[in-house]
C-alpha cells in the first residue's frame, strides 16, 4: 500500500527550501524588533547615567553588543543561502 506523500504535507510550502527561508525571515524580523528594543532601552541608560563612569561604559557596551547583532542579523542569510547552495546540493 502506497501512500502518497503530498497528501502529508498541511502546509503551505512547496518543499523545504521554502520553509527554511520562512524561518529565516520570521527569525530577522524578530531579531530586528530585539536590537531596536536593545538601543532605545541603550539611549534611555545613557540619557539616565548623568556622567557616572560605570553607567556610561555598562551604555556603551551595550550599544555595541547591540550593533554587533544587527550586523550578525543581515549576514546570516547570507551564510545560509551559501550553506544550502553549496554544501546541501553537493552531488
């Protein structure tokens, strides 16, 4: 008894290309309204730290935790186009 296997797929994608792209995308999104949240709550601590030293460095570092993971966020599909190209379709 043969069953066929599209009758199993509930979803809306085509294959699993499709639903890796969708992933990726929603997980951009989601990190992209992160890394907003991540500076104003930033622009908020250094608008509060009224000069103290710690408060300003504990600010700074934060920015640029927060800027290091938006540049992370806009190369990881670039990452992944290249792992799915070149090393899930090797022959």
């Amino acid at each position: 008894m043969l069953t066929d296997l599209q009758t199993l797929n509930l979803t809306s994608f085509g294959d699993l290309q499709e639903f890796v792209f969708f992933v990726v995308q929603l997980a951009m999104s989601l990190s992209v309204l992160v890394v907003v949240t991540s500076l104003v709550i930033t622009g908020f601590k250094y608008l509060f730290s009224m000069g103290d030293e710690e408060k300003v460095k504990s600010a700074t570092r934060s920015l640029t935790f927060s800027l290091v993971g938006l540049v992370i966020i806009f190369l990881s599909p670039r990452v992944i186009e290249f792992i799915i190209n070149e090393v899930l379709t090797l022959n």
